[in-house]
C-alpha cells in the first residue's frame, strides 16, 4: 500500500518523458493532474485506513535489499508522516494545477514534478536511515532542474546555491547516520534496530550537531538560510509552493524523527541553545521580511521565521509543543503554498511584485478583487489570527513550550506581532489606495487562476474551526514518542537548563 503512493508519481514521470508521440502542455499537465490526484486520493485512503490509537509503524513494508552494506526497502507510517504525505499530495496536485498549459518543454517540467514528488514521499516513509537518504538526495536533482531551466533571470546563480547548500546537508546527514549505526554497533540501517541512545553523552553531541546543520540547512535557520530568498525569487510560482509548502518539511520531520527521537540526552543538553536559535531565526526572518518591497521575497523570509517556531518546539521536548511543532508543519504549507499563489497571480497578471510599484489591487473594477480578498486572509493566517489554522499550530507550540522555555517562547512571540507588521506593509502598498498608474489595464483573472487559491483557503478556514482533526492522527504517535511519563518523572526543568 505504501509503495503504491512512490511508484504512481514515478510511473507518471516515466509515462510522461518517454510518451511515444508529440505531448503539448496542456496534455502533459492533464496527465500529471491525474497521477498527483490518483496519488494524493491514495494518501487520503490511508489516512482512512490508518488507526491513530496505534503507536507503531502502520501498513509496513520490509524487503532486503542490499544486504553487504544493511540497506532495506523498509517502509512504514505513522501519526509524524501522515499528515505530510497527504500535505504533499494535495500541493503536488495544486503546483500542477497552477503551471502554466503553455509551459516550456511540458514533458521534461512534469516529469520532474513527479519525480520530485516521488522523492519526498519516499522520505517520508522510509524507516532505513539510509534509504531515507536516498530518496532525501533525490528530490535534488529534480528541484536543482526545475530552478535551473524554468526559473528567473538569475536562475543559474539560485539553482546552484540551492545545489551547494543541500549537498552539504547530505553529507552532514550521511556522516551522522553512518556514525549512529557504527558506533552503536548496529549491523543495518533500520529505525527500529537503532540503539545510538546507549551512546555516550560527547559522542550524541557530536552526531547531533551534524543533523542539526544538516536539516538545519533544509529548513532553513539562520545563518545557513541565504539559499532560500534566492531561491523562490528566481523558481517559478508552482515551484516555490513545492519548496515552501512541502520541502522545507523534510528538514523539520528530520529533526524531530532523527535528532530528538535518537539521540535524547545530547537533545536535552543542548535544548537551551536550540531555544536561543530558534528565537534568532524568528526574529531575523521577520525583520528581514519588512525591510523586503518584492513581495515574493517577503513572503520568503517570513518562511524562516516560522520555521523558527518548530525549532522552539522541538527544544522544548514536550507533547503539546511537538504536537504544535507538526500541526505547524501543516500550517505553514498551506498558508505559505496560498501566499506563494497569490503573489504569482499578482506577478502574472500586474507584471511586477515590487511594492513601490503596484498598488490599490483590491479596487473592484479594475483591480483583483477576489485575489486581495484571499490575500487578506492568507496574510491574516499567517499572523495567527483566531479561527484561521496559523493561530491554533502557533498556539498549541507556545503553550507546549512556555513552561521550559519562558524567555525564549516570549521572545518568538513577537515574532507573531512582526508578522502582523510586515503583511500590512504588504497589504497597505499592494492592495489599498488608488490603482497606480503603472498596472491600471490588468488582464482579467480567471477562475483557473484563482480555484487553487480558494482550496487552500477554504483548508486554512476548515482546519482552524477545527484543529482536532489535524490533532487526531498525530497525537497518540507524539505521546508515545515523547514517553511522557518517564519524562514527567526524571526530567526536570533544572536539568534541561
């Protein structure tokens, strides 16, 4: 069942780039629709089927596969990487919905979306850490492309300090992997088989502090996060959803699967510092954020600053702040995939991002209307505004980790209010006042342009109203993970400090 949702992306990447006759874009985007649909309905079935009261892995899969070197096709689920396999699915789905049906070179684009799909859902289901790192290298070369090849004028310069940056977090991953089985005397990869707890204490700090900068770089935390603005300025819209919505994911689920679930005394030593890192992404991706006038950067670096928040969770070690730390995940795609849409309708259709330029979009006659009206409420979630799901994921983080971490948890709380500062700069130059006279004849938008838009929306809405049901799958895996009751009884906050 699980290897159904790895090869029905990659069939369709195969199907797509060696299709005997001539495919035209449209045709190439209406045959990836369906094998991103078929796969995220797959997804969607295994939510179904999934038991959140069942704390092990579910629907497993185990082939041996390269017994000299303990490499095995090893798959499995649980509540940490449901709900982002269906957050990939579902954004696969939307990228290829808003790509252009003119698009460049249809067979190899599609292809490659596909094969990056493949890529991360094989990430996310992986219970070998080497087969993880197979599939974590392999939505590489498909992102470097998609950069490369459909990206803007300084594409080259982006695609290849994307390239340098993750394959220096490969080799940060790997080295640690590597270290975590051979010095804990493991003869495979596996998860379960896994022992690297029973390593001494400078020997987990030193493993730690590997997939930290590895994932770190991923996520990205500052300062390894240059990559990023550069990155979505240049991608084109579709690909700056995957990358913000889904990608920037596998650093955090790296963290918390790999970093605090393996290694747990070198995590506990070093949670204050975590903290104190995590308040300095915060706090620089926002003020970076408000400095920004190309709103696509804008949102970019807001990316940062959220995935702050995650970090602070995840150093506070409880169950309410990881719990946050993964509704988090599922917040941040949807809203930032939304925000990302909406700046690439604007872009499309106004010609310019820059916020010195474009102005009174939400005029009702000659403006985007409806655009503005999403962007408001995608600007609103992401500020954290009750009934909108940015608010409960934020909030469940900064009530799971004030009782660790009160300094630092108050200090990423401005973050929320700087968010608040930034979008209406946003909101004020780009969608109030008169239209200016440089975008006053704007194309029509059509309703193509605007249904991928009002799915997240209505998710971001729905999700909000009621956060339980992003909970539900994942509370009773983050409860046995965490093992609250040894932790409640051993752990004190004296010590973690």
């Amino acid at each position: 069942m699980l290897s159904a949702l790895i090869l029905l992306p990659l069939l369709g990447a195969i199907i797509i780039g060696f299709w005997p006759a001539i495919l035209d874009g449209k045709f190439a985007r209406g045959m990836a629709f369906v094998c991103a649909g078929l796969t995220f309905l797959w997804s969607v079935f295994l939510a179904i089927q999934f038991n959140p009261g069942e704390i092990n892995q579910q629907f497993s899969e185990f082939i041996p596969w390269v017994d000299a070197i303990g490499l095995s096709y090893n798959l499995g689920v649980d509540g940490l990487s449901l709900p982002l396999l269906v957050l990939n699915g579902l954004l696969t789905c939307i990228a290829i919905s808003s790509s252009d049906s003119s698009q460049q070179r249809p067979r190899l684009y599609y292809s490659l979306i596909l094969l990056l799909s493949t890529g991360v859902t094989g990430a996310f289901l992986a219970q070998d850490l080497l087969l993880f790192f197979l599939f974590y290298e392999l939505e590489l070369i498909p992102l470097y492309l998609l950069i490369a090849i459909w990206g803007g004028a300084r594409r080259g310069y982006a695609a290849t300090k994307f390239l340098i940056y993750t394959a220096i977090s490969g080799i940060l991953i790997l080295a640690s992997f590597l270290g975590m089985v051979w010095l804990s005397g493991g003869s495979n990869f596996a998860l379960a088989n896994l022992n690297a707890a029973s390593l001494p204490l400078a020997t987990q700090i030193l493993l730690l502090v590997g997939i930290l900068v590895g994932f770190g770089i991923k996520i990205p935390l500052v300062p390894f996060h240059t990559w990023l603005p550069d990155a979505h300025v240049e991608a084109s819209t579709p690909i700056s959803v995957l990358l913000a919505g889904v990608l920037l994911k596998l650093g955090t689920y790296g963290l918390l699967r790999f970093g605090m679930n393996l290694l747990p005394d070198a995590w506990n030593y070093i949670a204050p510092w975590l903290a104190t890192w995590a308040v300095v992404s915060v706090l620089y991706g926002a003020s970076c954020a408000i400095a920004q006038t190309d709103m696509k950067k804008m949102v970019a670096y807001s990316s940062i600053g959220h995935m702050g928040y995650i970090l602070l969770a995840a150093a506070a070690s409880t169950p309410l702040s990881v719990l946050g730390a993964v509704m988090q995940m599922i917040s941040h795609g949807l809203i930032s995939a939304l925000l990302f849409l909406l700046v690439g309708v604007v872009y499309k259709k106004a010609g310019s991002r820059d916020l010195e330029v474009i102005r009174g979009l939400l005029n009702p006659e000659r403006g985007m209307p409806v655009i503005g009206s999403l962007m408001v409420l995608g600007v609103m979630a992401s500020a954290g505004i009750p009934g909108m799901v940015g608010f409960i994921s934020e909030f469940v983080i900064f009530r799971g980790s004030f009782a660790i971490f009160p300094v630092q948890t108050l200090l990423s709380m401005l973050g929320t209010g700087l968010t608040a500062v930034y979008f209406l700069i946003l909101m004020n130059r780009a969608f109030f006042g008169r239209l200016s006279a440089q975008v006053v004849s704007l194309p029509r938008v059509y309703w193509s342009d605007r249904l991928p838009s009002v799915v997240l929306a209505i998710l971001i809405v729905i999700f909000g109203i009621q956060p339980a049901w992003l909970s539900h799958w994942t509370e009773p895996t983050i409860t046995a993970m965490m093992n609250v009751d040894k932790v409640m009884a051993t752990v004190s906050v004296e010590k973690l400090k």
